[in-house]
C-alpha cells in the first residue's frame, strides 16, 4: 500500500484508458477510441470526417454552387461544442452539415431569337423579327427558372421586292382561248 501511495505521488501512474467514441455524419458511422483530454477536432481527424460548410444551391437542379457560410454544427453528447473542445469520457459525436440556401434570383427581358432558316432559304427569305421574353435566372448559376414571352417572335417573311412562293405570287398560265374553225 505504501509503495502504490509512493508511485501516485511521484506521478508515475499509469495513463488513462482510451474512450470510446461513435462519430457519426449523415449516414457515415465511425467508432474510435481516443485518449481523454483529446479534442474534438482530434476525433473528427481520426474518424476522416470533415465538416461540410453549408452551400449556396443552383435554383433548378439544387447542385451546390459556392458556400454560403453557414457553419457545419458539432454535437458531443447532445450538446452544441466547438472544435477544441476536450473529451473526457466516452460518448457520440454528431457532425451536421450547415445549413445550405437556394441562390437569388434575378428577373429581366431578353430578346427571343427569330426562327431561324437553312442557309439555302436565307437569300430566298428573311428570318422573321425578334420576340422579347421575361426571364427569372440564378444569380450564380445562370439557370432559367421561368420564362415568359412578352412579345411573340415575328415568322419569316420575304424580302420586299423579291419573288415569293406563295399563291398570290405565283406565275400562272393564262389560259388558251379556243378558236373556232371556219366551216
């Protein structure tokens, strides 16, 4: 007994035994074990998981386009900790995502392109005249959202003073007269 009061006072104890820790982020689990008085960001770099910051998403197809700066929030126990928090006893780390946010969206009028033609009609006739559309975009993305036309595009027409397949224009045969032979 004296030698066990002798050793604990010359601090040469033995250290302490390993925690066990469940690290959990979305649907990735990892069970570690770490020595107490290591942090929370010892864990999480144990555990290869990195916190994901939340993201800015694309207004169509919700594809991350750039951090929005929402922070990713860490639970020890339940309870909201930061990185450097020191871990003392065995218990369950949850890593949550920041929070992520659709992009802005901005509205404007753009024209809408006349109907096109082959090149082998372009000489024959001219593409019709162009609409204007409104359009609601990402600010980020570029991805149309909605899109309203305002003014219909014209369909193509003929150039003045050239000749046009339609019926009015036409060249018709003029029809022959009949004669009436002499008797």
């Amino acid at each position: 007994m004296a030698v066990s009061a002798l050793a604990t006072a010359c601090g040469s104890s033995k250290p302490p035994e390993p925690v066990a820790v469940s690290v959990v982020q979305d649907h990735h689990r990892a069970a570690i074990r770490l020595t107490p008085g290591k942090t929370i960001g010892d864990a999480l770099e144990q555990a290869k998981v990195t916190p994901q910051e939340g993201q800015v998403l694309a207004a169509v197809t919700h594809k991350p386009v750039e951090p929005n700066g929402h922070a990713p929030v860490l639970r020890w126990n339940g309870r909201t900790v930061a990185a450097s928090h020191r871990i003392d006893k065995a218990g369950k780390l949850e890593v949550i995502p920041g929070r992520d946010t659709p992009e802005a969206t901005e509205v404007g009028e753009r024209p809408l392109a006349p109907e096109g033609l082959p090149n082998a009609l372009q000489y024959v006739q001219y593409a019709g005249v162009p609409g204007v559309e409104k359009v609601t975009v990402g600010v980020k993305s570029g991805e149309v959202v909605t899109r309203t036309t305002i003014t219909p595009r014209s369909p193509p027409t003929a150039p003045p003073g050239r000749w046009s397949p339609s019926p009015s224009t036409t060249a018709r045969t003029p029809p022959t007269p009949h004669r009436s032979s002499p008797s």
